[in-house]
C-alpha cells in the first residue's frame, strides 16, 4: 500500500485528470450546441431537466429545484430562465397552490429546440470522448464510464 504522500499525489493526479476530462468535454459540447441551437452547455442543461425530470401535477420545476439540479445560485438561474423565456423555450408562472412559489416550464417550442440539441449534444459527447481516449492520462477515465453506460444499459 502506498504511504500517504504517494497516496495523495495519486489522488491529486487522478483529480487532475479528472477536471481536465470535464474541461475538455464540456468545451466540446459547448462549441457544438452553440454552433448548432445557439445554446450553452449550462441552457442545454436547463432543457435536460425541465424537459425529463419535472415534477409535480403540473410537470413543472422549481426556480430553486432547477438552480440545485444544474448548480447554479438562485441569481445566476434567474438570468438563465430570463434568457431562455427571452427566447420563447421557457415560462415561468407562480404555483397555483403556493403563491409563493415560482415554477417554470419548457415551451413546445423549448421541447422541439431540446430534441434537435439532444441529437447534437449526443453526437458531440461521443467525439469528445473518443479524443479523450487517445490522451493516455484520460482513456482509464473514459473506460469507467463506457463501463458504466454498458453495464446501465444491460
């Protein structure tokens, strides 16, 4: 077993590398979603979850609920609904049982943009980690989520 300075280094390159797949991937997805719907990774993932995991009778989400799913603060999720209902994909309405309550929800027009994105995202997740595999500091990195994607969809 490794003392803990080697132990540590380990870890910290393993971070490293980590971090440097997230960066890598989520540039690439970037460029992608921009050159093609005009969208953020960040306005992609709003899309995501209010388009597959809403909740509530009325298929709706909370501002504070979106801001925890995408890690956002409360403010930085405001100006990313603002821009998006700017757009026509999203609108926001105060729950009809808590006044208090602020809820937003994908347009048709925001589900129609998030299906042709999704095609797009897709496509570039899969070129972004079929270049990280040819980086050997990566490719262990990319082969424990192949694994993982496999074995979810056994």
């Amino acid at each position: 077993m490794p003392g803990p300075e080697i132990g540590g280094r380990l870890l910290a390159q393993g971070w490293c590398a980590l971090s440097l797949l997230h960066d890598r991937i989520d540039a690439h997805l970037e460029r992608a979603l921009q050159a093609g719907h005009d969208l953020s990774v960040r306005e992609y993932s709003a899309l995501v979850v209010l388009t597959e995991q809403n909740e509530g009778d009325f298929g709706h989400l909370s501002m504070s609920r979106l801001a925890e799913t995408v890690s956002l603060s409360q403010s930085a999720t405001t100006r990313l609904v603002t821009r998006l209902e700017d757009r026509g994909l999203l609108m926001r309405y105060l729950c009809p049982t808590d006044r208090r309550g602020i809820y937003t929800n994908v347009t048709d027009e925001g589900r129609a943009l998030f299906e042709k994105a999704r095609v797009t995202n897709d496509r570039a997740l899969e070129e972004a980690f079929a270049q990280a595999e040819q980086a050997p500091e990566l490719r262990p990195l990319v082969a424990v989520i192949r694994a993982m994607q496999a074995a979810a969809t056994a």
